[in-house]
C-alpha cells in the first residue's frame, strides 16, 4: 500500500488526490460584510486529498471547508487573507496568554468562582443616547470585596468583576427602546493598563483634576457599541438616523454608563472616569491592587495592621469552609473526524448563542467540520516521519470533569498543525476557551515534534490585515505571513509596514519597500474603536476574538458553488506547464499530452486555457501529482 516517497519526505500509505476544478467564483465577503460579490477565489472540490498534497496547497495560500478547497485572488478580492503560521519551538507566550494559562488552572482548582463570568451573549441596545452632563463618576458600594470576587489580590477575579459590572450597566442602559433587537451588542472586557501607557496619561490626569491617582484598568465597551450601532442601523426600519447619529459617540456612550455605574454602586476602592470614550479605573486607597499580591506587614508595624491582617485571613477562611475547594480534572482526546452527536450538540449551542444562528442542521454541520477529502495515514511503529496520531482531520475534544467543554477540529499534516474551527460551551465563556485551546495545540506540535521532526509550524488559517478583529492572530508570536506571488514566508514584524500601506503587498518585497500598489480599501464599516489612538488616555489592547470568528462564512455547498467563465487568455502558461496533468475520464487516467484522442479538438483549446490557469493556483508540482476529475 506504500505510494512512495513524496516531497516532504517519507512514505504516505495508498490513495491519490482528485479533484474537481471549479474556477474563479465571485461571492459576499464574510468578513467585510459586502453586500455585492466582492469576495473573488478559486475553487475546487476535493474527491480525496493525500496529506503531503494538502500541506503542499496550504503554502500556496489554499484552506478548506469540508471537502471544498478555495483560495483567494488575492490582488482582485475585497480583504486579501494571508495564510498565517508560527514556528511552535520559537513560540512566545505574551502576559495575556499567561493569564488565560492560570485563570484556567485556577478554574481547575476550584478557585476560580464561575459566579464572577462575564456572559458570552450579547445584547440589544435600546434607547437614544442623550449626552450626560456629569464626565467623572466616583462609584462606592459596600462589601465589594465579599460580595461579589472574595479574593481580590487576583488581577484577573479584578477584571472578571469589573467587566461583569460594566455589562450590567449595559443591560441597565439599554433594555427595550427604539433601535429594536436587531442591534447587537459585544460583552465589555476589562485591560489592565501598562506602565508606559501610564507615563503617557499622567498629565491628563492632572489636568481633569482627580487627584493623584493610579490608572489601574482600562475598557473600550463604548467604540465597540457605537460601530455596532452604526452597522445596524441602515437595516433598522423606521429609525430616525441623524437623530440617533447625532447623540451617538462614543464619549456620550462612556459617560452614560459611568453615571448608570454610579448609581449601581459596587465598586469600593475604584474611581471610575468616563474620559475620550473610555472607561478609566483608578485606585487612590490601595495601592498595592495595582500589583495584586498581598500585603504582608513589616516588623515594625503595630498590633492594629496584624489585628486586620489576621481579620481579613478570617474572613477568607470563612469564605474557603462554605465553599470547599474540588479538583476538576481536563481531559484533551485527539480523535478522527466522525460524526458525534455529543459534539453537535455542543456545536449547535455555540452557533446559537454566540453566533446568533437561527437554524444549524446536522447536515451543513456535517458538510463543514466532519466531511474531509484528506486520507488518513496511519502511524508505524518506528516511523519517524508520521506522529502518534497520523495525519489526517481531527477533532481535539477538551472535557472537564468528564462533560465536553470545547472541541478545536483540526488538520494534522506533515509539517504542521492546522487550525480549522473551534467552538466551545457558551457558559464558560469567561475561560476564554479560544485563547487556551490555541495554547494547547501549540503545546501539542511541540510535543509531535518529538516523534515527528518534520511537523514544526502551528497554522493559525488566514490573516486579514484590513480587518481589525483579525488582527488578534498576530499576537501569536513570532508569527510569519505568506508573500501571494513568490510564496514565501515573511515575518509579521517586516510585512506589517507594507500592509499599512496597501492591504494587497507582495510581502517577498520588505527588503526593498518599494512597493508601490493602490491604498487600501475601508474593510466594511469604519470600526469606530480605531478612533482610539489619537488619545492620551487610550491603552492599547488586543481584541479577544476566536480564530474561527468568521470561518462559518466559507461554508460551502457543492450545489451552490457559482464559477465564473475565467478568459483562459489571461493564464500565461505554457503548455509544457500542462502536459504531464493527469486527467480522469469517466474513469480513465490520461496525461494531458496523451489525451488529443480521446479529447476532441475543439474543446482542446477551451481545456488548454482550464488547465493553465489551476497549474497556475496550485503550482506545476502539485498540478503534475493530483488528478485532475473532468467529470
């Protein structure tokens, strides 16, 4: 069954590659929301798909869905998407990711209250924004500390208490109203602010007259709910537009919800300030919250700070005794990919809540995370050149406690780990489960790696530069892009000038920066958060996003694939570039330059121009080794 040694090194067990060619297709773009067909790729379908043939099309800036392969005509689409991928062995782990790292092992431990989540659904923004008069709120509530995060000491119980309270004042703001339920709104997150940041808005702080304060906590809540509104309201019937635009700013959004806070209460300890858009937290009482670390008394303090010290360890004990500690316990199974009803059902809840999909059927599940063209290659006992595993589509299942939590459906090939979808348990939401299962499978090709030298790179899918919740995959560091002409692999720290410049950048080019293409076009809406950096007092954050927030976009049909009539004039190849294509008719395997037989001579020429143009999307190596299905 051996098929012999292919490029990438080393036996693959039987079966080829056929797939069935669909040509340039013009569709709505997913990830600008266009309304015309703006979004231009090549397609095709895959009957099956050996595992070195894929990994081969995936450097080519190829990526499936279900069984349908699709790439983009990256100098003709709406959002160029540059396949993006990091070398795990060279991966970085930033802070963020450190955080997600011990929140969940906290959670593990049963220190982590669920209590304190944010919740993973959005909401409906409902009244008109009227501009409060009040810019700076002073937020007191008793027992904070005790009712609502016991241990405050833990940065990230801090943030997790803070967004909660901010989206209770969205829902406090925004029930009902006249915008209607169509608006859909983000859950806030909390950052905390940087040193540097805090260099840089010293002097406002001065100057709004609140002291002498220490910036602790940062959120953007209201950029992301003026762009929200924004884009909803040319759906929306019967609104009044200048009316409601002319109220709405993200400014009036922070101060109204400063004063909703205000009068919430909860917040001991904390001033909130509504400031450029922002929602500032300063600490002026405990200083030591900036660090979060306890406070240990030194020798020479007096009987009352020990007497308050010992106090508050009381009260934590007292806490610890009515809620006792259980070990949970994660488990991650790696299995092939098949249908699991347990997994749909998960699936179905995740769509539902977190995507807002009305109806999700089995088989569009079916078609879009469990069909797969890819051959499973077993693993051999003292085969260096296959992991444990094998290759082929996965599902890599995360339980606790026995219950599925997540499910991250991947592609395990020859010289990497690639990301397809994920999609978790809405509840746990505040887990950030997208970030931690990224982890994992970083983790997990590290440790392949071991058995299998070859597999090195963790393939995060695409990266769309002029899309701003796209932009969070670059915090996978260092992370590497693919240039769309020459097809090699530029490091984001060198390609990032040329995006700035044009969204479409041959990025081979850094070197010289001559790059000379057209601006780039707005990608959808103007994203009013990116009106953030022109202000003193606006830390930079990453955006929490999954690496799938707009995969299910791609789902595709093998019914509803609309080709396009491509001038074959336009192909520039050769025919030396075609004559050692297999094709199939009707069963029978011919090369191209044997086929002037069976082939008539009319519809040479038309099939000339067809074959030219897909050696040219997937390379003359792998237009020579794949069939080519004219059925």
């Amino acid at each position: 069954m051996a098929d012999g040694a292919s490029s990438s090194g080393g036996a693959r067990d039987g079966g080829e590659s056929v797939v069935i060619d669909y040509g340039r297709r013009r569709t709505t773009c997913g990830y600008c929301r266009s309304s015309g067909p703006t979004s231009i790729s090549h397609g095709m379908w895959a009957n099956s798909l050996k595992a070195d043939d894929y990994q081969g099309l995936l450097d080519r800036g190829w990526r499936r869905s279900g069984c349908f392969l699709y790439k983009p005509e990256m100098e003709r689409t709406c959002c160029p998407s540059y396949t993006i991928r990091l070398k795990a062995n060279d991966f970085i782990c930033s802070k963020e990711h450190g955080r997600v790292l011990k929140k969940m092992q906290r959670f593990l431990d049963g220190e982590l209250d669920p209590q304190c989540k944010t919740s993973p659904t959005k909401r409906s923004l409902s009244e008109p924004l009227s501009s409060p008069t009040s810019k700076v709120s002073k937020v007191s509530a008793n027992e904070f500390q005790a009712a609502t995060c016991p241990n405050l000491l833990k940065e990230d119980e801090v943030i997790c208490c803070l967004s909660s309270k901010i989206n209770e004042a969205i829902d406090t703001c925004f029930q009902g109203g006249i915008l209607g339920s169509t608006v859909q709104l983000p859950k806030a997150v909390v950052k905390t602010v940087k040193p540097q940041v805090k260099k840089k808005v010293g002097e406002a702080v001065q100057e709004h007259k609140v002291g002498v304060l220490d910036l602790v906590y940062t959120c953007n809540i209201s950029f992301q709910i003026v762009a929200a509104v924004r884009r909803a309201l040319p759906k929306e019937n019967g609104a009044n537009q200048t009316e409601v635009l002319a109220d709405l700013s993200p400014n009036s959004v922070a101060e109204k919800l400063a004063m909703t806070m205000e009068s919430l209460g909860g917040l001991d300890g904390f001033e909130l300030k509504a400031c450029n858009g922002h929602l500032n937290f300063y600490s002026a009482t405990n200083p030591t919250m900036q660090n979060h670390t306890s406070v240990v008394p030194a020798q020479g303090s007096d009987n009352s700070s020990r007497s308050k010290q010992s106090s508050k360890q009381s009260s934590v004990n007292k806490i610890s005794a009515k809620h006792p500690q259980k070990r949970k316990s994660l488990e991650i199974r790696m299995r092939t990919s098949h249908f699991d009803p347990e997994e749909f059902a998960l699936y179905r809840k995740y769509q539902t809540k977190v995507h807002k999909e009305k109806t999700v059927t089995e088989s569009s599940y079916r078609r879009f995370l469990v069909d797969t063209p890819i051959i499973f290659v077993p693993p051999k006992s003292g085969d260096d050149t296959v992991p444990p595993c094998g290759f082929g589509s996965f599902h890599q299942q995360y339980r606790i406690d026995g219950k599925l939590v997540a499910v991250g459906v991947v592609d395990i090939l020859p010289k990497c780990l690639s990301s397809k979808y994920l999609f978790w348990d809405p509840d746990l939401a505040f887990l950030s489960l997208g970030k931690y299962t990224a982890l994992k499978e970083i983790d997990w090709v590290k440790t392949a790696q071991e058995h299998c030298p070859s597999l090195q790179y963790y393939y995060l899918g695409y990266y769309i530069h002029s899309c701003n919740k796209m932009r969070y995959k670059a915090a996978y560091r260092p992370s590497e892009l693919l240039c769309p002409v020459r097809y090699e692999w530029v490091r984001y720290d060198l390609a990032k000038p040329l995006l700035d410049k044009s969204q479409y950048s041959v990025l081979s080019d850094h070197a010289t920066m001559q790059d000379e293409t057209p601006q780039p076009q707005i990608c959808g809406p103007l994203d009013v958060s990116s009106a953030k950096d022109g202000h003193q007092e606006s830390p930079s954050d990453e955006d929490d996003e999954d690496f799938n927030d707009y995969e299910s976009e791609m789902m595709v049909d093998e019914e509803s694939v609309d080709s396009e009539k491509v001038d074959t004039t336009e192909s520039g190849s050769s025919i030396k570039d075609i004559e050692n294509i297999t094709l199939d008719l009707k069963g029978s395997k011919v090369k191209y330059k044997q086929a002037f037989g069976p082939i008539e001579s009319r519809h040479l020429k038309a099939l000339e121009g067809q074959l030219s143009r897909y050696a040219k999307v997937v390379g003359k190596e792998l237009s020579d080794r794949m069939v080519y299905c004219l059925s």
